[in-house]
C-alpha cells in the first residue's frame, strides 16, 4: 500500500520546531541489512541489543516502518534551548566567490558543546534516566560528542564515563576540560583499564588510537557494570533518526521561501550529521516526488565510502560489537592522526551505506590541507571558525560554487555547518605554520585490512 506524503508541518507553532524525527529508512525499498551477532552469523535480536543498549533505543534501531516518531516533551523543552539552529545564506561568501550559486548553510554550533551531536546526546541521556540507569559510557573521537554526552548526563543526572581517541585527548585538551566540568571522566584510549584497550596496546604499540578501538572500551565497560549502558553518537539508525531534526528544521525554513536546493553537501564519517541533514530531501527522492544531488565528502586519510568495501564488518577495533553491512576500511585500520577527529572511522552508517550503494548519493574525498584551506577562507567570510570536520563540506560547497561560476549554472547549494573550531586550534596552528601534512593509504595498505574482513556475506 502506498504512503501517504509525509506531514512535514510538523511543528510547534511557537518556534517551527519538529515535534516528531523523521525515519527515512520507512521510504527506503532496501532496507539497511540488519546487525549481525558475531559468534551465531544471525541478525541481533531485540533482547540481544538491550544487553548493551537501551530498550527505547533499540526498538528505534530496529524500526523500518515508521515515518515519524514522537520527540517526547521533555526532550523537546530541551532542544528549546538552542533550536531551531539558523540557516544562514552565505552572502560575503557569495561576493567573494563571485558565484551566481546561491549558499546556505545550517549552522549547528549554538549551543556550549559546539556541535550538532547534543541532538542524539540529550535523547539518548533522557532513555536512560526513563529506564532507571545510573549511567552511561561512550566513545569520542574530536570530543564534540563527549562534550555534548556528557551536558546531557549533567542534566539528567546520569554518570557520564567518556573514552576519548589518545591522539584527540592529546591535541585538544580543553576539549577534554569541558567533560570534566559536565562531570564526564574521561579516558585516553586506547587505555589499560579494559582487557579489550589492554589487547590493543599489545598488538599496536604506541598507537594513537581510533574511534573503532575507544568503542571497544566503552562497550566494555558498559557490559561489565549493572546499572549502565553503551550510548553511541553516529554510525547506529537511532541516531540518524534522532538528528533528522537538522534536516527537517532546514528544509521548513527553505520550504517558507520557495527555495529548492539543487545540491545538498555534508561530511562524512559515520554518518550522523550527513543523515540527519539530507534524511527529509532523501525521502522525496526516495518517493520520487523530487530530486536532489547528495554529496558525502569525507578526509582522504579514512576515504571508507569511496574506497572501502560494502561488507559485513565490525563496527569496533576489538570485535566486541555486533556485525554491520556497511562502506568500510576493515576494523583494524586505524587511520592517520589527522585532525578531523570526528571522521577518522573505518566505517559508515549502514543506512548511509545502502543508499550510496543504491546510486542515491555521491561521495568525494579531500586531503586536510585543501580542508583547512576552505576553513580559513570561510572564517574570513562569514564570521564562523568552523570545526575540522565541517570544513569538509565547505571545501565541496566551495568548488562547487566555483564551477557555477566557470559554467554561470545558478544553482542552489545546501551544506551542513556542523559545528565550530575553537577547540581546534592545534590544527590550525599547524596549518599556519606548514606544519599539516596529507596522508592517504596506498591501495596495498588497503587491501591487506579488506582481506582481513570477516567472511560473511
């Protein structure tokens, strides 16, 4: 039976606010294939998942039918407080340009952790609080999902246990102080309190860490202690679902203008802020009602969608979470330690993964260097020092708007402005003063973590 078109007014009168996240895995014909359970090869099951998630959670990760699911109140009081986010119109960038494309960005950094992760932080923290929990542990890579777990815990009381990648705990430090302040303990991983981080200094002496390896400690100690679950901020459906408040905020406010965005632009690492931004656009599409241009971009160092392989794989460095079909690096790799902390994953969302391997979006990959390049020029624009990952999606939204100006194509571009920079400076500086260098693997390099892929599938 056919749906009907989604209601996107769907929001509170006062502020334009979404009272509902929008599921686009409900308008997709295939569907995300499900976690697989390790040692059985079978898809995960509800109880399996809740021995590590939440139970709201995980009926959230499982569900592919529903369109719309209800932002409880609570939730949405909280979000009062720094949505709707703006969407800008990139003017000075424009001019500067010379560009007959028109650019708007959404601009996700208004709030104290700086980024668009408190989204699913603030929802994944209220879950556990409705559960009875007494806390929750979690990974971060450049700290923004930390920082906005741990604001969300402070307000709902919860103990917050961060495990922070080495490489981001030692290049942004004051990062790691605004944990601390939301009262987060917060761990370099790879550590030596779990056996998991323990096996991982053993094998990869000196390693600065990954995002793969810091999720293997957290769901560790998560499982080995009562009264606390594993909280995640990308990769999982929940939270694709739980940021599509990004995109459902922005395409109302275009909608109000009569504006259609030809391109739609956002970085790529494990999928949070890109699913969230394109989820509503993508179910037009997907519905045929209209079309757009998606563009994932992603660092060169951890290029998973344009040279990874769609497969089954773990989504952690020790292999103690479940199996995920997905773009992916091989669990092992542990990327270079550049400074887009939170895109140094060797995976990405399975549901991003599906639609890329379906012909629905594009993917680019771009060196840090080009990457900082945009950054500066952006900050000198527009006003906003934006964070190392955003810039990503400036670099594309940038060239794009250069090649409107070599052909006069007007065309519309939209692109996610995740977060900002200003715990970033390191990277800055080492960009100013020549010191950044662009690393990306070689083909063999590649090619020995994809052999190591588990044979599934």
């Amino acid at each position: 039976m056919a749906k009907e078109p989604i209601p996107y007014k769907i929001y509170l009168e006062e502020n334009e606010m979404p009272t509902a996240w929008y599921n686009v895995r409900a308008d997709m014909k295939n569907k995300p294939a499900p976690l697989l359970n390790p040692a059985t090869g079978k898809p995960m099951t509800a109880d399996e998942l809740s021995a590590v998630f939440c139970r709201e959670l995980v009926a959230q990760e499982l569900n592919n039918d529903d369109r719309l699911i209800p932002i409880p109140t609570e939730i949405r009081d909280f979000y009062k407080m720094y949505r709707p986010s703006p969407l800008v119109r990139a003017y000075c960038l424009e001019k500067k340009l010379n560009t007959p494309a028109k650019i708007y960005y959404k601009f996700e950094g208004n709030n104290t952790s700086g980024s668009h992760k408190l989204n699913s932080a603030i929802a994944q923290a209220y879950y556990a609080r409705e559960q009875g929990l007494k806390g929750v542990t979690t990974e971060t890579g450049a700290g923004q999902w930390g920082t906005a777990l741990s604001m969300a815990c402070a307000y709902f009381g919860l103990d917050c246990k961060v495990y922070m990648v080495k490489v981001s705990y030692e290049q942004k430090p004051f990062r790691r102080e605004v944990m601390r302040t939301y009262g987060a303990s917060v761990t370099p991983s790879p550590s030596m309190e779990t056996n998991v981080g323990r096996a991982i200094n053993a094998q990869f002496p000196g390693t600065t860490g990954s995002l793969g390896c810091a999720i293997s400690e957290a769901v560790e100690a998560a499982t080995s202690r009562e009264g606390y679950r594993y909280v995640l901020g990308s990769v999982l459906n929940q939270v694709l679902l739980h940021q599509s408040v990004i995109g459902l905020e922005a395409k109302a406010a275009l909608d109000k203008y009569g504006i259609v965005p030809d391109v739609i632009i956002g970085c790529a690492g494990g999928g949070s802020n890109l699913g969230g931004l394109i989820s509503p656009f993508m179910g037009e599409k997907l519905r045929g009602e209209r079309d757009y241009r998606f563009v994932a971009v992603e660092p060169a160092s951890c290029p998973s969608f344009t040279r990874g392989k769609f497969a089954y794989d773990f989504c952690d460095t020790g292999k103690v979470c479940p199996l995920a079909k997905m773009y992916t690096l091989g669990s092992n790799f542990i990327p270079a330690p550049n400074h887009a902390g939170g895109l140094r994953y060797h995976g990405m969302s399975s549901t991003l993964s599906q639609l890329y391997h379906d012909g629905y979006m594009e993917a680019i990959s771009v060196p840090q260097t080009a990457v900082f390049e945009a950054a500066e020029y952006f900050a000198r624009c527009e006003g906003i020092l934006p964070a190392p990952e955003s810039s990503h999606a400036i670099r594309a939204a940038i060239d794009e708007a250069v090649k409107c100006r070599e052909t006069g194509k007007e065309e519309t571009i939209l692109f996610g402005l995740t977060g900002t920079g200003y715990f970033d400076m390191v990277a800055y500086e080492k960009y100013h003063d020549g010191k950044m260098e662009d690393y990306v693997p070689t083909d063999e390099e590649l090619a020995k973590y994809a052999a190591e892929l588990p044979k599934i599938g």
